[in-house]
C-alpha cells in the first residue's frame, strides 16, 4: 500500500510539474514578446522595430493546428512545442476520455496576444495621465497603411491610423491619432506621438 502510495504521490507530482513547465512556457513567450514591445523605450541598438516585427510573425504564424486530415485551421491555445508545433494542451485533453475536451482551445484568444498588436505592434502605450502616447514598432517601409479602431481608453473612442500615400483613409498622410473623432496627435513619419485626451 505504502508503495503505491508513494506511485501515485509520484505521478501526481509529475504532473504538477508537467503543468506548471507548461504554463511558465506560455507565460515566458508572452512575457518574453512584451519585453521586446518596449525596445523603443531604451537607448540602445541591437533590438530594432524590424526584430519585434519579424519575432512577432513567427509567434502569429504559429497559431495554427493541422487536423489529421492535413487541413490547417487558426488556432490559439496555451502551450505550444517550439519543435514539433503541437499544441500540448490540447493533446493531453485528446488523451482525455472526454469528447467536449476534444475542442478546447477552438475559440481560445489570450488577451495577451492582442496587447503585443496594440501597445507593442501599434504603439498604444497606456499612462495614467491625460496624454496618449502612440509609439509604433511597425518598421518604415513595411506596411502603405493600418487601423486600430474603437479602443476605449480613458473614457475616449481612440482610433490609431497610418497611411503612408494619404489614399487609404482620406486624411491626409502620415501617423494620426483621434479621440471621441477629434485628431489629437499626428507625424508624417511612422514614429513617436503624443498628444491630450480631450
């Protein structure tokens, strides 16, 4: 008895293990991409717009699951193998005997990818004053325009635009920020703004 207790402790505390490697991989990934978001906030130059840029693709690309049928499908979950690409979360639910744990993961979204688009992609930085503060990591010459449109913020409807011809969204060229409708900041170039809350 003593013997299987002591098998049973040991297994339970594998898998807590198990677990918790998994959950600090996704937590480290994350907290890894928010990290790098903050390059322009430094003086320094080895980390530039252009390797949160590429970083970024290779963690957006990995967001997809191929069926046993070879169909790919977007997908995000918890915990992704870096070599193989299966999501382990998902294939310990698939060890499970239950059919509803099948899917899980089929409409996960992390709040934490959103953030890497908003304040590191976009540059919307949150500060507890009156002022927005719009710092892109889009690197020059990448995309000819972008929207971030309808994000609360500080009681205020933000949209966060870049057109680089002026042709996309009829405004003119360059970087514009507008709260509740009314531009508050703006740049010709793809760079740091700021500007006040109305």
């Amino acid at each position: 008895m003593k013997d299987l207790r002591r098998r049973l402790l040991g297994g339970l505390a594998l898998g807590f293990v198990v677990v918790l490697v998994l959950v600090l991989s996704l937590v480290f990934a994350m907290t890894s991409m928010t990290r790098l978001a903050t390059v322009e906030n430094y003086k320094q130059k080895f980390v530039t717009k252009a390797d949160y840029f590429d970083t970024l693709k290779i963690y957006t690309r990995s967001h997809r699951l191929m069926h046993d049928d070879g169909r790919v499908v977007p997908w995000i979950d918890e915990n992704l193998d870096p070599y193989t690409g299966q999501w382990l979360a998902r294939l310990r639910k698939i060890d499970s005997a239950s059919e509803s744990k099948r899917h899980r993961g089929k409409d996960y979204n992390h709040s934490g990818y959103c953030d890497l688009i908003i304040s590191g992609l976009i540059g919307l930085r949150p500060r507890p004053d009156h002022t927005i503060e719009v710092n892109p990591l889009v690197p020059d010459d990448t995309w000819e325009w972008f929207c971030l449109d309808n994000v609360l913020y500080h009681g205020k409807i933000i949209t966060i635009a870049w057109d680089k011809n002026g042709t996309r969204y009829g405004k003119g060229t360059g970087l514009r920020v507008y709260a509740d409708g009314k531009e508050i900041a703006h740049s010709v170039r793809l760079t740091r703004v700021t500007g006040p809350l109305p």
